[in-house]
C-alpha cells in the first residue's frame, strides 16, 4: 500500500528572480489524501501551478517524480493524459465553447493517450449525466460556455465535476473551498470523498481548516515562505485552526533564535 | 471535436492541401486586354450581339476608372496585359452534353478536391456547378431543379437560354461603373453560375457552386446571379481553391442577388483560394463585389463567409434594403495567417422602412498578416425605424500581426437605431494553460478556442459547409502557435 | 514661387491659397527669431504644396470646406482693438481665481486680461513676450509635437504663428489657479482669419488646469484656426478644456496634440457649440507606460451646423489607459461626425483603450456619423468600442410620462441626463454650471421645461 504516486524532491522555484518554493520534500502514496495549508503568499498555489506545469515559474533545483516519472519533463496536457488533474482557484471563462464540447475533446484526448478508442456522442452524454448528479450541477450548466456567467461556486463545482469526468490518478485542489458557501463545499467535499479510493491521490491546498472537515486528510503540511514547516495528522489543522499560522511563524522564529 | 484527428493530421502533413495542378490541354487566349480580347471571349461564348456590346461598354468605362487605394492592403501595380482573360480545357470545346462526357481528368479533379460531380456520390441534397478556370464544366441535378421551375446553370448557358432574365437583372445590383473591378468583369466575365427560383418555390436542395483556379497566368473573372422570386428561397453555397504558384493571380467576381417580395438568399462562401507561402510569395488576389438587393417587402438576403484564402482578399457583400421590412445579414470569419492581407466587410444601406440588419465579424490575425474589417451601415432619410447590430471582434496571435477596424456609420433618420461594438482580445495564456491542463494538445486548444470565437458565425453555415470550415481554421493558423 | 503659385491656382482656386501673400510671412520674419521665420517659411512651403484638404482625403470625407474655400479672408490688423471691458465680462466664464488673458482677433489684449501674478514656478507668457525673453522653451518644443499630415490647417497656423500663450509649469508644481483663454473674434468688417497658437508644458510632477474658450458674435464670418501643443512630463497633471462658442456663421479648425511621458495624465474636455463648420482634432501620442488619457467630448449642433470631431489616440507605449467618450445631441438640420482611431503600436503591450460615441438624433432632418476604429498591431491589449445612434428611448420616455412628467419635460430630463454624463467627467465646476446654463439655454425641449 506504499505506491508513491508522486515524490517532490527538494524542489526549489521561482518567477522572475524572485524565489518562492525554497526546497519542499513530499510524498504521497497512492490512496493519500495530503493538505497543505499556509498562509497567503507562503507558495501554496505557487506549488499547484508548478504541479500543473505552468511555465511561467522557473525550476532551480529539485526534481518530481510522478509514478516514477520526471513530471517536469512533461508538457501540462501529457501530464493531464498521465492522469494529473489540477481543480483550479480561478477558473477561466472560455467565450462560445461549450462545457460538452471542452469535455469531449479532453476526455477522447486523455484515451486517445492511452490507445483507447474515443467515446461518441452518447456514451459521453452518458458519463456526464452520471458525474453531473454527483455533483448537483444545474442542467444548463452543459450547455453553457466554459466557465462563463457561472457562479463562484457554480464553477468549483464544475471543476470537481471535470475531475470525476476525466478519472484522474492524482489531483490538485487549489483553494477550492474559497468564496464557497457551506452548502456548496458540503457538495464538493462529497464528490471528493466518492472519488477517494487506494489507487488515487490527493493534494488539497487550503488557507482554512474548514474543507478539512469534510474532505478528512490522511496528513496535514504547513507551508510557510516556500518551506513545509510542519507535517503531521489531521491535528494538526485544529491545532493551527486554533492557534492561527502566527503559531507557526513564533514556533519558527523560537527555532531560529 | 469531431476533426480533432483529421485537423492533426493536416498539420502534420502541413499548409495547403489544395495545391495541386491539372495536366490538361488548355484553349487560352493570350495574355493581354484590349476590345479584340473582349469580342474573342464573347465570341467563344456565342454571345448575342447585345452582350458583347455590354461587355465593350463596360470596358470604356473600366479605362476612365482608377484602381482603389483606400483599403488597409499593400501589393505591387497589376499588369493587367500580363494576364490571360480565357482559358478553358480542350475537352470543353464541344461542350459535354451530360455529366458522363465530362472529361475524366476534370472529373477526377473535383473529386481529388472533395466535389464529386456525379449525382449519386454527391453530398445529400446539394446540387453543384463546377467552374474550372473560365468555363463551368459541369452543373449537377439540373433536370431534378428544373422540374419545381428552378434555372440552375451557367451564366454562359443562361444568356442563351433566358436572355430576358438576364437582360433584366444583370448589372441590376452591381452596375458596370460601380467599381474598377466589377468594371473589368463586366468586360471579361467568362463563367458562373446562374439561379432562378420561380415564386413560391422553396428550392429543395442546397446550390452550390465549386471555383477552381488551375491555368497558369489567368484570371479568373466569374459572374453569378441569383434571382428569387416572390415567397420563394433558395441557399447557395461557394467554396473556392487554386493550384499552389509562385506568382500571383487574380481573382475578381462579380456576385449579384435579388430577392423579391418575401424572398429568402442565404449565400455561404468557404473561400479557400491559394494564400501564397509563409513568406508571401504567390497566392490569390481575390478582388470581389458582391451584393444583394433586397427589392422585395419582407425579403431576406444573409451572407456568410469563412475566408482563409488568398494572399489579398479585398471584399464587400453587402445588402441594398431597399423593400419595407426587409433584412440584412452578414457573418463572417476571416483569418490572416504568415503574409495574407484582408480588408473584408460589409455595407448595409438602409432604404425602406424597418429594415434591419445585423453584421457579425470575427477577425483573427497570425503571423505577420493584416486583418481589416471596414463595414458601412448607412440609414437613409426614408427607412423609418431602421434597425442595425454590429458586432466586430478581433483577435491576434503572436505580436507581429495587425488586427484594425474601421466601421462607418451615417444615420440621417431619427427613427433609426444604430449600435456597433467591438472588442479586441489574443488568446489567454490563462485559455491555453487550463485547455492543456485538461489534456488538449497545444494545437487542440488553439482550435477549440478559435472555434469558439468563431461560434456565432459558424452556426450559421449549411452543415456541409460547417465541418469544412471547422478544420479549414485550424488548417489556416497552423504554425501560429508563439 | 511663382510657378508654385501658379500650379496651385490650376488645383485650387480658395482664397487662401490664391490670395494670402507670401509678402506677410516675410513682413513678419523680420521681427522674428530665424528659427521661428524658418519654421514658418517651411510651413508656408508646405501649406501651398498641399493645397486646402479634398474630399477624396480619408480624414476630410465627411465635411465640406466649401464655405472655407469661397470666402475672401482677411488678415487681422494690429492694434487697435474694438472690444469693451463690458463685452469680455459679459462673454467670460464666471471664474473668480483664474488667470485670464484675452485675446482680440488672435492677437493678445492686455488692457482687457487679468494676468494677476502666478504662483512661483508658472510663467504665463504671450508668445510675443516669450520670444524677447531668454526662454529656450519655445524653440525647443514648439511644432515639435504636432503632425502636420494630412492637415494642411496645421501647416498654415504655423506659417502665420505669430501670437498665443507659452505656458511653463516647472518640476513638481501645482498649479491651482486655473489659466484661462478667452479668444474673441470680431469680424464686423468683413470675414477674418487667426491663428492661435498656444504652448503649454507640464514639468515631471506638475499639475494645471487649461481652458481655452472661443466666443465671436453671431452673423458674423470669420475662421479660427487654433493649434495647441501640449507636454505632459512624467508623473504630471494637465486638465484641458475647449470651449467653442464661435459665431453661428464663423469656421472653427482647432487642433490640440498632448505629448504624454510616463506615468503622465491628461483629461481633455471639449464642448462643441457654435459655428457653422467646425473641425476638432485631438490628438494624444502615449510615449511613455503607466499614462491615462481621456478624452470627453460633448458637440450640439443646431440649424445647420456641421460638427467634426477627429481623435487619434497613438499609444506608442505599454500599460497605458486611454478613454474616448464623445457624445453628439443633434437637432434641426445639424450634422455631427466622429472619427476616432486607436493605434496601438508593435511593442505597446497591455493597452487598455476605450473607445465610445453616442449620438442622440432629434430632428427629422438631423444626421451622424461615426467612426470609432482600431488599428491594433500588439497582441495582448484590450481595446473595445462602440457607438450608438438614435432618438431618445422611447421606453424610458414613457416611464417618466406613466409617472407624471409631460412630454416636452420628459424629453428634457432624457437629454440632459444624456449630456450631463459629459459634464459630470469634467472637475472645474465653474465651467460645469457656466455649461450647465448654456446647455438649458441651447438644448431641444429645455426650453419648455424647467429641469
């Protein structure tokens, strides 16, 4: 049950110059769910994009494996084929195409990857039909364009409605419990939770303990100016929640001293 | 996504897939314009006398005429006298009674370019006359029109046929002296099409007329018109394609429509004329009036365009609303890649009463290329409660292109009510990365989101004509990728 | 010279090309520096080669410079002027602070200007003054912003620059007190031509108010033809306002060029009223990043005025912001155009440009044209535009009328609110009321109703 799905090895990064992850190891085995929280600015996000394969940050050192694979290596749509999935905290609005048709075209290209025959219409009318339930997304929602004129959390929603459409083997969830109502992150939370098996792993980025209520995390990270200060179990949010990330920084700032 | 593959696979294989030549024994004239040209053209044709004089009256008006300057485009003088004003095949010479004595190779060109002319392989329900240089060779589901009293044939064959028809409506929309192109057609034309829907006909299948440059150093000059009558309709589709050369050639149509009383035109164009190589050598300079009047009360003409072709594409069609409640329309798509130049539009001219049009324009600029839409909305003093959308959108890939706009608007009735918008955008980084991040290849997600863009138009293309154009934008931008 | 004289009388037979001897341009160099009597030589040069504008020229399509070309102008003597201290009150903004110095004719009248003594660091010069003093700033900078292309009333104001302002605002002033320009044109005696020519340069981090007002009794025919170069330095404030309350039978060609560096902003508020042919180009060149441009503009045209508003927003830079909003209020047989183009250039990335004109149309007989373009060769900008003609909304009208207002009220709540929107742009509130009332005065409906 010790299958590292992904292994981030001292992984230093930046943008512009300007460093931002400072030297990270992590590990998650498949079947983890790993959150990682921290205050703005500690490099949370910084390491999701990273993750996803934007290129605007530099790598300066380190390296990620990905089922024992160099994940850097790869472009941001082979990692999405290899089964990297990133629910993003700002979802971009994609005018005239058509969440079917964005679905279509990423769900045939991830099989097409892996030599399976593409889906027609109605056996991909039928997978979205299934995962849309799960989700409790409004029926129009597929009709609309990408993103656009959906609500905060109507686009939460939607991105954990792509990750269970597009099966991935791990995924990011990049602050996807901001700007959500309870009710709303009671829905997203649960259609995480369905999704969590021994196969799959997760990294959920949260400035909040609050999501971890519902999506329970089998190991909790602090993340404060591009470093994981702390790791433990799901503890150590309360104890954060409690004591706030001042906590942290004191606990640091003693260490240093 | 249905074209994802066959869109990748075109890249790989790359540029222009239309490029090919026709080996075939050519009747040409030679190069050169002058009146003995004219009278050649029209004597091959077996004009009657006051044709050849409309041609040569043309022709005095062409010389007192200056080419225009005033659009956003930049291309060396044209030697008119370099060019050929005829060519046709040999084969062509005795004029093939059926579609059986067409000659094989002009046949295994249309179908080497997706238009097969016998009737039971063509694409369900489309009817098509195949224009090869300056003759039409062939006009599909004749007889079947001809029965419900539809004329679908060759302007050539339609001067001879039904010279009162053409008599009464040729230069009827675009007059000889409109423009220094539509002049010089009106003196050289040598083929298109021609459609004549009786009234109260619905014209039960789509018309369709294909455009095949082949010969070297010819122009092609084609006329076209279409003519519904009361409460008929009819839809009439275009594509066009060129060998791959190094030089230039031209192109310059005429296209006239008039719809009378409750009459529907819907015109789509697929214009794929050769564009010329990455660094602007060759392609077509496609130089074209087209207009429509709307004659008729409650009449309706709509022009669509997708335009990825040429190397100059300088195109207007435009709407004369001339019948009360009459309606307008143009949609288009024009996409500039590597050295193209567009300067494409359209004109509404107001004149009844609640006449209304709407204008829908997407421009995309790659490459080094220059996009211009240049459109006039004119509302004259009679069209009361006159009625006008615009919509123009550009977007640019990469930052060595130019995308303009230079609308024209002039009311001059109170009544009227005018509303223009555009925007101007690229191609988000932020679009790329999140259509990567689901899996789509670069490529992909360039043509997802161009499509995208495009939407409002594309849907309002024919079916046939829609899958066409889907993989011809992404054909057209390939390579633009920064 | 005289063969070019001749080969203009073939092309063009208007009085100024004709007529205007060339013996005035060297008269006047005399007193001149050389590089002033060179520049104008140069322009004169210029003017003659081009010719008055065709209609085949893109930017003159749309008005017609008849009336210009068969008039027989004359040049304004020196001197003497004829206008009482009663009449400048009477045409003056009500402005209690501003510095205000008046001009007859084009030529500057001090018995009758309020040149009070300005705060350390601004110096308020007539251009014939500046030429006597040690100041290097007009021959540094005058002419060198303003693009005579395609604008032969450039070319000519220069080869006649003979008076205007030279405004100087050193590093890091403000300058409160607004500067105020009242031009008055008196053309009892037969049609006249001026030239006003100002100058006005914003030091890095100053700050100051403009207002150029032009007023002429109705009936009579002259033609103002006004350039004003501006210098925004970096981190500066210009706040500029045209008035233009010529006669109803006067011509008015005015041009106004703004030169932005960076982090530099500039607010152009031009009111449009009077005049029978009126021209108005304005003209910023963004040459530095992180600069605001905006352009506000309100032109009402009455009996058969033609208005003609030409922008040309060049953004050379990137990260800049410029904002186009020009509204037209047309009413009898009054023409109004409006042609604006943003140029975005190769390298000017991250522009965010604003581009909007609406026209109300209130008579029958009444007409617009727009023209809002674009001609954008940077990728990442966003550059939108749009224009809307019509008559009022008929939806919104019958609102107020369901709610008690009559017709004629109704209406002229509508047109107001409409113009309003302009004056609201503007922050000098004396020229906001002064408008205000002109407005009530001059707009469709007002009259029959007290808003």
């Amino acid at each position: 049950m010790t299958t590292p799905i992904l292994e981030i090895r001292n992984l230093h990064a930046g943008i512009e110059g300007m460093d931002i992850i400072k030297g990270i190891d992590l590990t998650i085995n498949a079947g983890e769910v790993h959150s990682i929280m921290g205050p703005n600015g500690s490099g949370k996000s910084t390491l999701a994009q990273i993750l996803a394969g934007r290129d605007a940050y530099e790598i300066s050192e380190g390296e990620v494996l990905y089922n024992g694979k160099d994940l850097l290596d790869m472009d941001p749509n082979v990692r999405a084929c290899e089964g990297v999935f990133m629910a993003f905290q700002y979802p971009v609005e994609i005018p005239g195409v058509k969440m079917t048709q964005f679905l279509k075209a990423a769900v045939n290209s991830i099989r097409e990857h892996h030599g399976k025959e593409a889906l027609d219409a109605v056996e991909l009318m039928g997978l979205f039909k299934e995962k849309a339930k799960l989700l409790d997304l409004p029926n129009d929602l597929m009709k609309r364009a990408v993103n656009e004129g959906f609500s905060g959390g109507e686009k939460k929603r939607a991105e954990i409605f792509q990750m269970a459409v597009l099966d991935p083997t791990f995924c990011v969830l990049d602050e996807t419990d901001s700007g959500l109502d309870i009710d709303a992150l009671r829905t997203v939370a649960e259609g995480v939770n369905t999704m969590r098996n021994d196969k799959r792993g997760f990294l959920v980025i949260t400035h909040y303990q609050r999501l971890l209520d519902y999506i329970v995390p089998d190991h909790v990270h602090v993340m404060v100016d591009g470093k994981i200060v702390r790791s433990g179990g799901k503890e150590l949010a309360l104890e954060l929640e409690d004591k706030g990330y001042s906590w942290v920084d004191e606990k640091l700032a003693g260490a240093a001293g | 996504m249905t074209s994802t593959a066959t869109t990748i696979e075109e890249y790989q294989r790359g540029g222009y897939k239309y490029g090919f030549v026709t080996d075939i024994e050519m009747d040409s004239l030679p190069p050169g314009l002058n009146e003995d040209v004219i009278r050649a053209i029209s004597a091959k044709k077996n004009e009657p006398q006051w044709m050849t004089d409309w041609r040569l009256e043309a022709y005095q008006r062409w010389l007192k005429m200056d080419e225009p300057d005033w659009a956003f485009i930049d291309y060396p003088p044209i030697d008119f006298n370099s060019i050929s004003y005829y060519a046709a095949p040999k084969s062509m010479d005795d004029g093939p009674k059926s579609l059986d004595e067409v000659d094989p190779k002009l046949r295994e060109t249309y179908n080497k370019l997706g238009i097969p002319l016998e009737e039971q392989m063509m694409l369900a329900g489309v009817a098509v006359d195949a224009v090869f240089d300056s003759v039409s060779v062939a006009t599909t589901f004749k007889e079947k029109l001809g029965e419900m009293g539809i004329v679908f044939c060759s302007i050539t064959e339609a001067i001879q046929e039904h010279p009162e028809l053409v008599k009464k409506y040729l230069g009827s929309v675009v007059p000889q002296n409109d423009n220094y192109y539509a002049a010089l057609n009106s003196a050289v034309f040598t083929d298109g099409s021609f459609v004549f829907v009786p009234k109260g006909v619905k014209c039960p299948m789509d018309l369709s007329t294909y455009f095949r440059i082949n010969a070297r150093n010819t122009g092609q000059f084609e006329r076209t018109l279409v003519i519904a009558e009361e409460g008929s309709s009819v839809s009439y589709l275009e594509g066009c394609t060129a060998p791959q050369r190094d030089e230039n050639q031209l192109h310059a149509a005429v296209v006239e429509l008039v719809a009378l009383d409750d009459a529907s035109i819907r015109y789509s164009t697929i214009q794929n004329w050769y564009p010329g190589d990455e660094n602007g050598v060759g392609g077509i300079y496609n130089f074209v009036t087209k207009r429509g009047k709307c004659q008729g009360k409650r009449s309706h003409i709509s022009w669509t365009q997708v335009e990825t072709g040429s190397a100059i594409t300088w195109k207007y069609p435009s709407c004369i609303l001339l019948g009360d409640d009459s309606m307008g329309e143009f949609y288009s798509v024009a996409v500039t890649n590597n050295r193209q130049q567009a300067d494409t539009g359209t004109k509404m001219i107001h004149i009844g009463k609640n006449t209304r049009s709407t204008i829908i324009s997407k421009g995309i600029s790659a490459g080094v290329s220059n996009n211009s839409y240049r459109g006039l909305v004119q509302i004259n003093k009679g069209a009361h409660n006159a009625r006008n959308y615009t919509q123009c959108d550009s977007m640019l890939m990469g930052d060595k292109c130019g995308a303009h706009t230079f609308p024209y608007i002039d009311v001059r009735n109170p009544t009227a009510h005018v509303e223009h918008e555009a925007t101007t955008s690229k191609i988000g980084e932020d679009q790329m990365f999140y259509c990567t991040q689901r899996g789509l290849s670069e490529e992909d997600a360039i043509s997802l989101i161009v499509n995208g863009f495009c939407k409002e138009v594309l849907q309002e293309l024919p079916m046939e004509f829609a899958v066409e154009a889907d993989k011809l934008l992404g054909i057209s931008l390939e390579g633009s990728v920064g | 010279m005289t063969t070019m004289t001749q080969n203009q009388t073939m092309r063009d037979n208007s009085w100024l090309l004709t007529e205007l001897p060339e013996s005035v341009i060297e008269h006047d160099a005399a007193r001149m520096p050389k590089w002033l009597a060179d520049i104008r030589r140069s322009a004169f040069r210029q003017f003659t080669a081009d010719g008055l504008p065709s209609a085949k020229q893109e930017k003159w399509r749309q008005i017609n410079l008849r009336p210009i070309r068969e008039t027989a102008f004359g040049l304004p003597a020196d001197g003497a002027t004829d206008v009482s201290e009663a009449e400048v009150v009477g045409h003056s903004l009500p402005f209690v602070d501003a510095v205000r110095l008046v001009f007859v004719n084009g030529r500057y009248a001090a018995e009758l200007s309020d040149a009070r003594a300005m705060p350390s660091g601004v110096t308020v010069q007539t251009i014939r003054e500046a030429l006597k003093s040690e100041s290097t700033i007009l021959e540094t900078h005058l002419t060198k912003y303003v693009n005579a292309d395609d604008d032969p009333f450039v070319s000519l104001n220069t080869a006649l620059l003979d008076d205007g302002v030279v405004v100087h605002i050193e590093k890091n002033i403000t300058c409160d007190t607004p500067i105020y320009l009242l031009c008055i044109t008196t053309a009892a005696d037969g049609p006249i031509i001026t030239h006003p020519r100002n100058l006005i340069i914003a030091e890095d981090g100053a700050q100051a108010t403009i207002v150029e007002d032009y007023v002429g009794t109705d009936g009579e025919v002259y033609l103002t033809n006004a350039v004003t170069e501006l210098v925004v330095g970096e981190d500066a404030h210009l706040h500029h306002y045209l008035l233009e309350r010529e006669s109803d039978a006067a011509f008015n060609v005015s041009t106004l060029t703004a030169y932005h560096k960076t982090s530099s902003t500039l607010s152009s508020h031009t009111v449009l009223l009077g005049g029978a042919l009126v021209r108005n180009n304005v003209n910023p060149i963004i040459d530095g990043e992180h600069c605001h441009s905006l352009l506000n503009g309100l032109y009402i045209g009455r009996g058969k005025q033609h208005i003609d508003n030409l922008m040309r927003v060049e953004h050379r830079k990137p990260n800049c912001e410029s904002r186009q909003f020009y509204k037209g209020i047309l009413t009898d047989e009054s023409r109004g155009v409006f042609a604006g183009r943003i140029i975005v250039s190769r390298d000017a990335q991250k522009i965010d440009a604003v581009q909007s004109n609406q026209s109300l149309l209130l008579s029958e007989a009444a007409r617009a044209n727009s023209m809002p373009q674009l001609e954008i060769y940077a990728d990442d900008v966003k550059c939108t535009h749009g224009a809307t003609i019509g008559e009022l909304d008929e939806e919104a009208l019958f609102y107020l009328e369901s709610r008690g207002l009559a017709e004629p009220q109704a209406k002229a709540m509508l047109v107001h609110a409409f113009a309003g929107e302009s004056l609201e742009r503007m922050n000098l509130p004396v020229v906001q009321e002064a408008l205000l009332q002109m407005l009530t005065q001059r707009l469709p409906f007002t009259s029959a109703a007290n808003v």
